[in-house]
C-alpha cells in the first residue's frame, strides 16, 4: 500500500516537472520583444486580454489569433508585428493560463467585431487551431476567413459546408501535426479550403517558442517559415478580399 503511495507521489512529482518545462519552454525567445513593441513604424498595444500589432494605413483587415496550448501568447509576437507591417491589425487572445480551450468564446462580444468596415479572419496555431475552427462553427457570421497553422484540426468538427475562405498552413517537418494526418481530415473542411506546405517548415516555428518534444528539426530558419505563413497568408486574402497588400 505505501508502495502505491509513493508511486503516485512520484508520478505527480515527475507530471508537475514536465508541465513546468513546458510552460518554460514554451515561453517568448529568439527575438527582441522591446524593439518590436517600440518600433515608429507599428502600433503596440496591450488591453482586455489581447496583444495588439497594427499599422497605419491599414488595410480594414482584422486577424484575431488563438495560441498554441500552453504557448505564451508573447511569443506570437513576431508574426503579429510582420503582418501588420503588411497593413493588416493582428491581436493575439491572451488565454486564460495559457490554455487553447479556454476563453475562445470571449472574444465574440469584443468591440472589434462592431465595425462593419472590418474583415475578421481567424487564425489558430496547433489546438488554437482547432479553437478557431471551434469559433467558426459556433458563431458562423462573424468570421469572413479561417487560417489554421500547424494542426491536424479541425478532426471532429464537420466545417465542410462552411462557406466562408479557408487556409491551412503544414510544416513538411512538423512531427507534432504531420501533413499526412492533416490530409486524412480534409473532408471536415470545404472543398474549397486551401492547403499550403512549407517545405522544411516544423511545428514549433510558427512562433517564437523553444523546440516541442517530438517535433522535427526545421531545415529552414525561423524567421524564413515566419515569412512564408505571411506571404501565403497575404496572397490568399487577397485573392478574395481584394484589398491590395499596403507594404507592396
């Protein structure tokens, strides 16, 4: 009986380590987070639980991104300074303890929704991906666009007759959501759904965060992936939103 004991003393001990050095690792590196949040060409902002990157002009284009689980959304960063360096307003959902599944809702009765002007695009990386597929199924006439990142969701929400564009991005190297299992799911998006592969892409590169267990070794930079999600990203809204990338 001790011996059972001290055996799940143990297993708790060593689940408590490794959420530890997960939630460490999984925290901002590898840019300067100051220089980005004081850059003249960028407006940086930080308010009801979202990081604000936008410019001006902008381009009446709104991407609201839902983080990784236990990814802090801080590492985010860099992707939201580089598209809105582009003209788009990018804000990242800070949510609640880092976890994906939490708080998704909340961001509905946001005052950025209210403004008839704006094109609303929801973006998701990993399980923030499967939270924004989770979104769009839920409150179907507030997005105009999905854009998932590294996840093999949605897997068990039917969006294929969802009407609205839709754009996922894989890493050829991304071990934690293989392309092959991405592909097995196409059917749960519509036929319409584009899927773009970054050739050397990995999963933990669509942030700036330390190196996932079990993910693959990138053979391209981070900050090359960074730029390829932007580019495949502006070229595919613009394809249907129309609006001409200002940075062009």
């Amino acid at each position: 009986m001790r011996f059972l004991k001290y055996c799940g003393l143990l297993w708790l001990v060593i689940g408590l380590g490794i959420f530890v050095y997960v939630y460490i690792s999984f925290s901002p590196q590898g840019f300067d987070q100051e220089q980005l949040r004081e850059s003249k060409a960028l407006a940086f902002m930080e308010y009801d639980g979202m990081l604000s990157y936008t410019a001006v002009p902008n381009n009446d284009i709104e991407i609201i991104f839902l983080p990784g689980a236990l990814v802090d959304p801080e590492a985010y960063e860099p992707l939201a300074a580089s598209f809105a360096s582009k003209g788009y307003d990018f804000s990242i959902v800070k949510m609640p303890w880092r976890m994906a599944d939490l708080g998704y809702q909340e961001i509905a009765d946001k005052d950025l929704f209210k403004n008839p002007k704006k094109k609303i695009v929801i973006m998701g990386h990993s399980k923030g991906g499967k939270m924004a597929a989770q979104f769009v199924k839920e409150y179907p006439i507030i997005p105009d666009a999905l854009v998932l990142l590294g996840t093999t969701h949605p897997r068990d929400i039917d969006l294929s007759l969802c009407k609205i564009p839709v754009l996922k991005i894989s890493g050829s190297r991304d071990f934690i959501a293989p392309v092959v299992k991405s592909e097995a799911n196409a059917d749960k998006l519509p036929p319409h759904a584009t899927h773009e592969i970054i050739k050397g892409g990995n999963h933990s590169q669509f942030g700036f965060y330390g190196k996932q267990f079990g993910d693959g070794k990138a053979t391209i930079s981070r900050e090359e992936q960074l730029d390829q999600v932007v580019q495949i990203t502006d070229k595919f809204l613009n394809m249907y939103f129309f609006t001409p990338s200002i940075a062009n």
